[in-house]
C-alpha cells in the first residue's frame, strides 16, 4: 500500500526526482541565488503589479506562494517565478474593460483570473495536452513580445510626465493624449524618472552585479523622503499594507467567469508557451531535459494556490531567470528562497517604500518594457524564413492597433492560414535518374539528374491529404499536358506520403481515370504499410493492379521498360542500366 502511495507521489511531485540527491553544496548554490532574485524581485513585481492596475502590493503577493510551489511540481532547474510585464499586461487588457482599475471589484476579477488560469494550466498537463501551445508559434510569440514591449512602455508616459492619462492598451492613443497635454508636464517628476531611467541604463554597464532596481527604488525613496517631494507635486506610492497576505475564497458569479474566459485561455498559452521556450533554453545549457506537461501543472498549481493568498498570475520571467542560471541555482529549490526574501519584506519592510516616487516604478517599468523588443529576434524570422516575418509584423500590428487577445488571435489565425496554404499547395518534385546508379533526384536541385524519356517521375512532400488533393490532381494532369513531349506512364514516389484520408483516395481514383482517358498510366511506388493499407482497403490497388505498385521508383521504371522491351524487341533496360555520364535533361539513352 505504501509503494502504491508513494509511487502517485513520485508521478505527481517532481521534487521527489531530485530531492534524493540534494546536498549541502546544492543547498548553499541554491540559496544564494533565491537571494539575488528575491532582491530583484521586489522592485518589478510592485512595478508590474502597477501594469496590471493592481496597487503594488500584490505584486509582492505574486512572489511568496507561486514561489514556494512551484519547486514541488515544475521540471526545470532555473526557472524563476513572480509577475511578469506581457502577462501585466494581458491582465490589464482583458479585467479593464470589466472594472475600474485598482477598484475591490478590479482586484477581485484579477485573482479569479488567476485561479481559473492555474486551474486550466493543471488539467491540460494531466490531460496531457502540452502540444496545444504549439498555437502560439515562434513568429506570433515574436510579435507579441515586441508589441507588448510598446504597450508597457507607453502605459507609464503618464506617471513619468506626471499628468493623468487615460488607461489604454493601444499606443497611438497614449501618445496622441500625451502629446495634447504635454504643456501640463510635471517637471521634477519627469527629471526623477529621466535619472531613473539613466541609472537603470548605465549601472548595469559600469557595476553588472548590482542590482539597478534595487538602487533606483532605495535611491528615488530616500530622496523622496529626505526632500519632501510629495510637496513638490511628486505623486508617491504611500501606505502599503504589513503582513503576510490571509487565504481568501474568490468571489466569482457565472457572469465574471464567462467574462474572464477568453483572457484565461490566452494568458493559460502565452505563459506556458513562454515557460517551456524559456525552460528548454537552460535545460540545454545544463544538460537535462524538461516535460512540458509538467510544466503545465508546474505553473498551473502555482497560480491557483497562489490565487487562494491574493496572488496575481505568474510565471517564468526571463531577466530573473537568467540571473537565477548566473548565480548558480541549481533546483527549482532557490525559488523557496527567493519567496523567504519576499516574506521578510512584507512582514518587515513595507513601511519604507511609503515615500516611493511613483515616476521610478515608472522608469523601472519603461526600461524593463522596450528590453524586451528583439530585434534580433526578427532579423532571424526574415533570415531564415521570411513569411514567419511577415506574421510577426502582423500580429505585432495588429495587437498595437486593434487589440491585444485579437491580436494574438490574428497572429494564430495567421499562422494556422499559411500552414494550411503550405499543405494545400505541397512541393511535387519531377525526379531524374541519376545516370549509373539506382538513384531519382529533383531535377532542380541535382544537375546530374536526367529526365527519362516517355516516363515522368514525380515525388509528393507531403500527407496527401483533403486539403491538397485536387492540387495534386491537377499538378499532374497539367503537368502532363505541358510538358511537350509524349508522357506515357507517370510515376509517383509515395515513400514521402505518411497519410491518406477518404478525399486524396477519391482524388486518386480521378487521376487515374483521367490520365487513362489521355493513355497514360499511373504507378505508384514506396508506400508505407498504414497508407497501402487504406489503398488496398479503398480498391485502388485492385483498379490499377499489382504490377502498378513497386518498392521504389527505379523499381517501377525498369518494369515498364521490360515490358516495352518484350513488346517491340528493344534494349531500353541495356541502356538504362549501362549509361554512367549525364545527358541533356531532354532526354536518356536509356529510354530514347
């Protein structure tokens, strides 16, 4: 009974993997990098928490229980949890346009969606469905990063300029009230933020060790307080609450959690499509690997249990991850740490941020958004395929000016557009024999291939499938139509075609009635068993006979040409298999 048990822990509970094995050394590895992030953590979870519409304080909330459960089912080793700006950012897009931003009604919405985001992430890792992320493509996640990126930055031009502006997710319209009310500028309130930003810029550059949130927030507060900005106009962040926060139910109606649904499901992909691209990168490095599903529940528990402590959703932020992997973590144990830094300061430090300046959460937020633009990332999208580009610059478009879920939909709908095209339109090859040996190659990509003469050979790259069926049909038709030169027989290298379904059978049955109709005829050659199976089963193998199906196409090809041979007393085979240097592409010895 016992094994029993702990064998459905060992499956529920990764840490029981590695937990065994955990050492002093491990432990003092882990505990110095917690540190660090914990340190890193406190100035952007209460900036983030403000991209949210959240008061700050529940950014710091997002960094105590996620952290701690976390360790108990995640796979990746440097993974580094708490709020992050894309994520914000989503939540405030989607509970805006329900309530009032930093309202009790805002607030409660916002750690529903939480729970109903965790509770989503779980069952899709128990139900195995880690592939559904693969929606959100690399180009889409590219150009959501770098539209987000202009959001968040943009989001803050009111709390840097020290002017009230209204609360939008599309960037030409911040910019556009900006610009109307620029001569209400604030000015000491937009010199403390230009220096913020200054700093966060240049102190990584000139002390890359020290954490330049930290100093900006402990730098901006103690000027705060020691020269009165508050009575100068500079908006402070003020009372911020002491203590650990209370388990609550959430408060939730039919109605909310109809509301809320589309902004989980988009916010369940984009976290998990991000913490498995960003997991697999250290996992990499280091030499393991990780289970997407379990990923899945990973996060998935942390931000449902999380929701229960008025936790905002989290997930795997890539600056605090990458410091996590720098200082030496070794298990998903140092974000335990991590979450200690995080206690501490709400049970003992809250009070000191009383006189933060609200323009260096600001700055803080305003540099953390445009590092996230990628240039290089896109350069790479054109380089190596330039419709994944394209979509990239759509979906960025189309979040900036249209929306932000509608956005990510479109880039979707995009991607999904241009796969479906590739498979409707699948690459056919016309193959040449490779003078010599038993070998056809694509004629456009081997110059020693040549064409035979009276046969054409040609190779699907795809699943024949619905989707490409009449293409197909018609490719061959055409191509035998074409041509300008008396095509006989074609044959087909099915070695490449790992499906069949019901229409590409129905097309195939045309192909060869119509290719009969101009007396020609189809063989068919490499089949796998599954796809021979279904063109047994659906009669086309009796239609055309056994002898129009071969292991390969030099297989086909000499059987056509013993039977002409037989038939008019010629030497084709001879030729065919003596010829050892290329000819013109017109034509082979071996069949002229």
């Amino acid at each position: 009974m016992w094994q029993r048990v702990w064998a459905t822990l060992e499956n529920a509970l990764y840490i029981t993997e590695w937990l065994s094995d955990y050492t002093t050394d491990t432990l003092r590895a882990d505990a110095m990098a917690g540190l660090t992030v914990g340190v890193m953590l406190i100035p952007q979870g209460m900036a983030y928490a403000v991209i949210a519409g959240m008061p700050p304080i529940y950014g710091l909330y997002a960094g105590l229980v996620p952290l701690l459960t976390y360790p108990l089912f995640g796979s990746s080793k440097h993974l580094a949890l708490g709020p992050v700006a894309i994520d914000m950012l989503i939540v405030g897009a989607g509970i805006g346009a329900l309530a009032q931003a930093g309202t009790e009604r805002y607030v409660a919405l916002a750690i529903l969606l939480t729970a109903m985001v965790g509770l989503m992430q779980m069952m899709m890792g128990m139900m195995q469905l880690g592939f559904v992320a693969n929606l959100l493509s690399r180009p889409v996640i590219a150009g959501l990063t770098s539209a987000a990126a202009l959001i968040i930055s943009t989001s803050q031009l009111g709390n840097l300029l020290g002017m009230e502006l209204g609360r939008s997710q599309y960037v030409h319209v911040l910019l556009q009230e900006a610009l109307q009310n620029v001569a209400s500028t604030h000015l000491l309130t937009l010199g403390i933020g230009g220096v913020c930003i200054l700093t966060l810029i240049l102190l990584p550059r000139w002390m890359p060790l020290v954490p330049e949130a930290l100093v900006v927030v402990g730098g901006s507060t103690l000027a705060s307080w020691f020269f009165e900005l508050d009575e100068y106009g500079v908006e402070i962040i003020g009372a911020v609450p002491t203590g650990l926060p209370r388990p609550e139910v959430w408060a939730s109606s039919f109605s909310d959690l109809n509301a809320l649904l589309p902004v989980a499901i988009t916010l369940a992909l984009v976290q998990f499509m991000k913490n498995v691209s960003l997991g697999r990168v250290f996992a990499a490095r280091h030499g393991y690997t990780i289970d997407a599903n379990r990923e899945l529940v990973g996060v998935g528990a942390s931000n449902f249990f999380g929701s229960l402590f008025q936790s905002i959703p989290t997930s795997g932020s890539f600056s605090r991850s990458a410091v996590n992997d720098q200082a030496g973590a070794q298990t998903p144990l140092a974000n335990i740490f991590a979450a200690i830094i995080i206690a501490l300061t709400l049970l003992f430090l809250t009070p000191l941020f009383y006189y933060l300046p609200v323009p260096a959460l600001a700055a803080i937020i305003i540099v953390a958004g445009l590092g996230l633009i990628d240039l290089h990332e896109l350069r790479n999208l054109f380089r190596a395929r330039r419709r994944d580009g394209y979509i990239a610059l759509f979906t960025a478009s189309c979040i900036l000016f249209i929306g932000l879920q509608e956005g990510i939909l479109l880039g979707i709908g995009a991607s999904v557009i241009v796969v479906l095209f590739r498979i409707s339109r699948p690459n056919v090859a016309e193959l040449g024999h490779v003078p010599g040996t038993r070998l056809f190659r694509d004629m456009e990509r081997f110059e020693q291939a040549v064409r035979l003469k009276d046969i054409m050979v040609l190779r699907v790259d795809a699943s024949f499938s619905f989707a490409n069926a009449e293409y197909f049909k018609d490719f061959i038709l055409e191509k035998s139509e074409r041509e300008g030169r008396n095509v006989e027989v074609v044959v087909v290298d099915g070695s490449s075609i790992n499906d069949l379904d019901t229409t590409a059978i129905g097309a195939l049955f045309s192909v060869v009635e119509s290719l009969e109709e101009m007396g020609i005829e189809l063989h068919i050659t490499g089949l796998i068993g599954p796809v021979r199976e279904v063109v047994r089963r659906s009669g086309l193998y009796g239609l055309l006979g056994e002898d129009h199906f071969h292991l390969d196409p030099h297989e086909a090809v000499v059987g056509v040409l013993e039977r002409w041979d037989a038939q008019d007393d010629e030497n084709r085979v001879e030729r065919y298999f003596a010829t050892t240097e290329p000819e013109k592409k017109e034509a082979t010895p071996a069949a002229s």
